[in-house]
C-alpha cells in the first residue's frame, strides 16, 4: 500500500459538482450523485408534509461522521453518531500484521454531549464527549487538512487527514422511503500521517491513507443497508478506492475511484452468512465490474434492545481479494486491500 493519489483526479463520467444548496428555491431536494465537496447542509426549507415537521424531524434526523484510516500496521475506524436523543461513538483498532483486533471501544452518552455539524468540509466540527472517551475531527476555515483526536481507555490517537492531492469526493443527494431526504458525502484516498499511543506502545501512522463518511438525514425509523469501503492500491500500483451500499441511498452512492477516475457502478449485491459474519462475504455489482471475496479479520458489533429503539449492528474490518473491471481501463486486481464491510438493521 502506498499512500500517493494522482495529481487530478477527473471522473470518467460527466457527474456534475454538487449544487450550492440541496434544496432548489421551492424548497425541493436536488437529488442526484454527484463529483466535488459538499456544501453546509439544511432542510430549514424543505418542503415536507405537514407530518414531516416538528417533532417529526427531530426524532428523525440522524447524523455522522466516520473515519476510516489505513496505514502499513493498522486499520482504524472511529465514528461518531448524533441520534438526536442519544450519541454514540466507536473506536476499533486492527493490528494487520497480526490480523487480530487490539482496541474496541463503545460509548454513549447524552444528547448535549455531541455535535456533528452541517458542514463536513472547511468549517467540520465533529465531536463526543463521555465519561470513557473524548473525539474529535475538526477543519478549520481555510485550512486542507482534517485532524482526528481521540482517547479512550488506554487509547491516544491524533491523526492529520490531508485533501491536497487526494480524489474528488462522491456526493449523493437521495429519496428516503418513510423518511425524507438523506446526504452523504465520501472522501477517499487522503494522505493520512500521525500517531497512536496504545497499552504504552508507541505506534507512528505515517505514509497511511484515510477516507471519510459524512452522513446527515432524515430517515426512516426502520432503516438497514449493507455497506462496504476500502482504500489501497490495485497489485500494478494504481490507488483505488470503493463505496458500496445496498438498501439505503437508492445505491446511488455505489462508486469505483481508480487511477485517477471516479467511476459510479450500477447496484451492489452482499452475500454473507448473518450468523457467522466472520465468514467470508462476497461483493458483486449488476453491471458485474466487482468480483469481490471479503476476509473479515475483526469485528465491531454492537447489539442494543431499548423497547422503541433497537438495532443490530455489525462491522467487520479485514481485507478485499477479487477483480474490478471498469469500461476503458485494465482489469484491477485487488489483494489484502483493506477495508470494511457492514450490516446495519436499526429501529430508531
């Protein structure tokens, strides 16, 4: 794995930048997919039925921001969730050389005690605080660079995530049956360098690569996807990138970025067995440009039961094997690249 991304990154179909406002001047959603930075995002003005508004929205907004970061020795994932009534957050640490987890932290705590704003470019101000760990991912006004703090337990993690010369994010502006409007913003393939104190191991994070999720919607309160994301190089050296969802977003967010590209796919297809999710998954699209096989090193779960609020969530972090064949552009031969795959199922 190396941690370069080619100087400009021009997708190989027309998508367009994401419109200043995701509401047109009637209160409209502009849906879509889209190739550029997202803008602050507001349903202040969205026109819904009458239903759809207060309290209807706050028990439906959900958002947040996830961090994936991938160096020579580590795979790291830190989330964190703003439900609305309750925050959330996670911390999981893989050891790749090893292939076993070594840190895997979950924590609640009170509404007052996050934020994940309306911006997730310039301006991002995401944090969590409990009484078990503190986290955050910041950037601010007119700098490239993202910074990600976090301490938990016997964890101490800051990281520098830079946009300079990293691939163009995918932007999707989505329909939620019995929800509203979801957006979603990926960003890939950032250089990422830092440090990590863990157990009073000193582990430097250099040459890494990180990606974000941005999240922020009013959805439906059954909501469940498969997803999957990963950053690495293909075996010829050429940095790839892949985002995969199937359930949630229409699979509108479902794209390849690869050698300079970034390529949308048609849907993604998961098979994996749900009562062994170590097991192998295997990850196809309609238009059969991934052939995927999944080796789970680790897993994140969390199983909650709160009466009117339950979920079963599931994220294993290990490596993709397989192919990805793009119109124009040599096969892509992916191995031990590495990533993540998920299974949410939620009532919230």
């Amino acid at each position: 794995m190396t941690a370069h991304a080619p100087s400009s990154w021009i997708p190989s179909v027309p998508l367009e930048p994401p419109p200043a406002s995701i509401l047109d001047a009637d209160g409209s959603p502009q849906h879509g997919t889209f190739a550029g930075p997202l803008g602050r995002v507001s349903f202040d003005h969205l026109r819904t039925p009458p239903l759809y508004r207060h309290p209807w929205r706050i028990a439906h907004h959900k958002k947040w921001l996830y961090t994936l970061v991938v160096s020579r020795s580590f795979l790291i994932a830190v989330a964190v969730v703003d439900l609305g009534y309750i925050a959330n957050a996670f911390i999981t640490v893989v050891d790749r050389r090893t292939r076993s987890p070594v840190f895997d932290g979950s924590f609640l705590s009170l509404p007052r005690y996050v934020q994940v704003g309306d911006v997730c470019e310039e301006g991002c101000d995401v944090w969590f605080r409990s009484p078990l760990a503190r986290i955050g991912i910041t950037r601010p006004a007119g700098s490239s660079d993202y910074t990600l703090a976090a301490d938990a337990s016997h964890l101490s993690l800051r990281v520098t995530l830079s946009t300079k010369g990293s691939a163009i994010p995918l932007v999707v502006v989505s329909p939620v049956p019995d929800g509203a409007l979801n957006v979603t913003e990926k960003r890939v393939l950032m250089p990422a360098r830092g440090a990590m104190l863990l157990r009073g191991n000193h582990e430097r994070l250099d040459d890494a690569l990180a990606g974000i999720d941005y999240t922020n919607g009013l959805l439906a309160r059954h909501t469940s996807w498969r997803w999957a994301f990963a950053l690495g190089d293909a075996i010829d050296g050429r940095p790839l990138a892949l985002n995969m969802v199937d359930g949630f977003n229409e699979g509108r967010e479902c794209a390849v970025w690869l050698d300079g590209r970034l390529v949308p796919t048609e849907g993604a297809h998961f098979e994996f067995q749900r009562s062994h999710l170590l097991s192998p998954w295997r990850l196809s699209t309609t238009d059969g440009s991934l052939d995927l096989t999944f080796r789970p090193d680790a897993m994140h779960a969390e199983h909650k039961n709160l009466g009117i609020v339950r979920s079963r969530f599931a994220q294993p972090l290990g490596v993709f094997d397989g192919t990805i064949r793009l119109p124009g552009q040599p096969t892509a031969t992916l191995r031990a690249v590495p990533g993540v795959v998920e299974s949410q199922d939620v009532l919230w």
